[in-house]
C-alpha cells in the first residue's frame, strides 16, 4: 500500500553528554512508500520506546554518534509502533504490530553485515538507530526498509515494545548452545546474573527452553524476586548460595568481581554486561587457569542479528501475558521522557509514551 504526504510530529532530541539539551521538538516528516513514492519503507507510527543504560550513557555520559553534521540525535532504540504504510510485497500490513531493528549493515558490506549477521560486523561501519549515526525511535513516526521491521504477534500488545532487549537474550542463548553443543555440556541448568529486564528475559527464555534456571540478583524485596518465582525458577541475593551445578551461565551485571566467580561455576559463560572503568578489581589469573584446564568457553556478546529477533518475537508470543507485564514497572510521557533517567526502587523497565 502506498501513501506519501508531509506531517508535523514530537521527537525527542538530545545532545549526548549534554542532558541539559534534552527537549521535545516539533519536526517535519515526509511519509513516502511503495513503488515510485521515491523510497520503499514501512512507515510506523510509533508507540513506545524503552529506556536502557545504553540511553542514559548517550544523554548523560556522550557515548554514541549524531548523524553526521549534526550535533543532536534522537534518541531511543527499543520500540514499537503500528504500520501506517507498507510498500506491496513486503509482507506487511496496515495496522500489524513491529519492532524495529536497531543495527543497519555496514556500506561495503563485510562478510557477516552480508548476510545479516550485522551484529558480528568485522569493519565498525554500521549505523544504529538512535545509537550510532541514525536518529532513533523517539518520535511518533518513523519508517524503515522492510527487512528492518519486525510483525510481532498482535496479542502482544504494548508488550512488543520488549522484543528489542528480548532479542539480545535470543543472541545469548544461540551463543551459549553452540558453545554447549561443540564441549558436550548437557545444557540442563543456568545461572544468570543480573535480574533487570535482560537477565529476566535471559531466565524466561531459559525455562521456555527446559532449563533449570537460577537467578542471582543482590535486592532482596521489591518485584524482581516474585518475578523470578512466578516464572518457576530459582532466586538467589549471593551468587555464594547457588549449590547447584550449572552448565550454562548468562552473565549481566558486568560487575567485574561477579563476571569472575560466574565463569568459575560454569562451563559456558556468556557475557552481556560491560564492567567499563567503574569498578575495577584486582584480576585473579588462578581464573584464566580454571578456563583452560577445564576446556570452558566464555563469549561476549551485543546487539542482535534479525534471526535473534525473530526468536525474540516468537519467545514473547509465547510468554504469559501476566508476567510480561510485570516487566514494564513505570511509563512516562514523551514530553517528560528524562522523567526516565531518574531510577526509582522498583523499576525494572521503564518505557516511554509516545502518544
């Protein structure tokens, strides 16, 4: 279906590093799509976006990139919106609910952005929305390439809007089996560090998979617990009462002296938090021993490849509604959306109204 025309819509638009420069603007929109319309994009309008600590490092610390020539970006990365518009063949419809993609391939491309494994890009090129070079989702329309919007299961709802940090954990377990897999580890059990919405996500995806799921996270009260608990798994305040064995760890705190004790407890450790310069701890190499003698794997990983988002969609879909919901503890407005800086003791995530 095609439709063209010019709009006015809310964005919001940062100077990173500069919080103080965090406003809502007016700005002017050209909706184009299906043939001859000048581009071939789905345009969306957008719903919700998420606020992670890659947003806070953007607005508060400078981390990322603006468009080139421009010192403001619009920020966000996980979102979710309802298509307008879609060019024919597409697959898409008026009215579907998607996510879109973060991360763009790279110009060349390289061999992995070639194959839409743009997570894995060999060169630094690539471009993400709301991140790296490309305005993101905080705005209340916006459009992609087909291939860079993902129809998620209508029953979702504004659910969907956990699909992009969802498709991350998708990426950590398809990382962590092949690991498994090659070592002849049963893959039976585990342990993830962290319980925000990654490690809760990492742990859902773990018993949708069969897993015996232990969750260590430090606060002992509050939603994160009963969350934990109503997914059937294991919640632990130390990592020090875990007396299970564990086959698999999903670390996400990067807390430096955790991410250690986790890859000692199991045989395949992914890692998706990053410790940075804030908490340095003295390194132990009686751990890089414990890795070689035991023939243990230990990956990185961020971001995620379309197939991670098409596992993620088909996870969420195939999640209790309920729980799901217990997920998204605090929305603000787009006009109040620093409001979503400010932590407060129950959040889990936070989303942002678009409306």
């Amino acid at each position: 279906m095609a439709d063209s025309g010019r709009g006015t819509i809310r964005a919001a638009r940062v100077v990173p590093g500069k919080p103080e420069s965090a406003r809502v603007v007016d700005i002017e929109v050209v909706e184009q799509s299906g043939p001859g319309a000048g581009i071939d994009e789905v345009v969306v309008d957008g719903l919700l976006v998420g606020m992670c600590g890659t947003d806070v490092e953007i607005i508060r610390d400078g981390f990322g990139s603006p468009p080139p020539g421009r010192d403001e970006i619009v920020p966000f990365h996980e979102s979710l919106g309802r298509v307008v518009s879609a060019p024919d063949g597409s697959g898409l419809s008026v009215g579907d609910l998607v996510a879109g993609v973060v991360r763009r391939p790279d110009p060349v491309p390289c061999p992995a952005c070639a194959v839409d494994a743009w997570d894995f890009c060999l060169n630094g090129r690539y471009q993400e929305r709301g991140i790296k070079e490309l305005d993101g989702y905080g705005m209340q329309r916006w459009s992609v390439p087909p291939k860079f919007a993902v129809r998620l299961d209508p029953s979702l709802g504004e659910l969907g809007v956990l699909t992009e940090p969802a498709s991350v954990v998708a990426k950590a377990w398809a990382q962590a089996e092949l690991q498994w897999k090659r070592s002849h580890v049963a893959g039976r059990s585990v342990l993830v560090t962290g319980a925000g919405p990654i490690g809760l996500l990492a742990a859902l995806l773990g018993v949708q998979r069969g897993f015996a799921v232990h969750v260590v996270d430090r606060v002992t009260d509050g939603p994160k617990p009963d969350l934990v608990r109503g997914l059937g798994a294991a919640y632990y305040p130390d990592l020090a009462q875990v007396t299970a064995e564990v086959d698999v760890a999903i670390e996400c705190t990067g807390v430096a002296s955790l991410i250690w004790e986790t890859v000692r407890r199991a045989s395949v450790t992914v890692l998706t938090g990053i410790a940075g310069a804030h908490d340095p701890v003295p390194l132990d190499p009686h751990v890089f021993d414990d890795i070689v003698l035991g023939n243990k794997a230990v990956v990185g990983t961020v971001n995620a490849g379309l197939a991670d988002y098409r596992t993620a969609a088909d996870a969420l879909a195939g999640a209790d509604r309920q729980w799901l919901a217990g997920l998204i503890t605090r929305r603000v407005p787009l006009e109040r959306f620093t409001d979503a800086l400010e932590r407060q003791k129950d959040d889990v995530k936070v989303v942002i109204d678009l409306g």
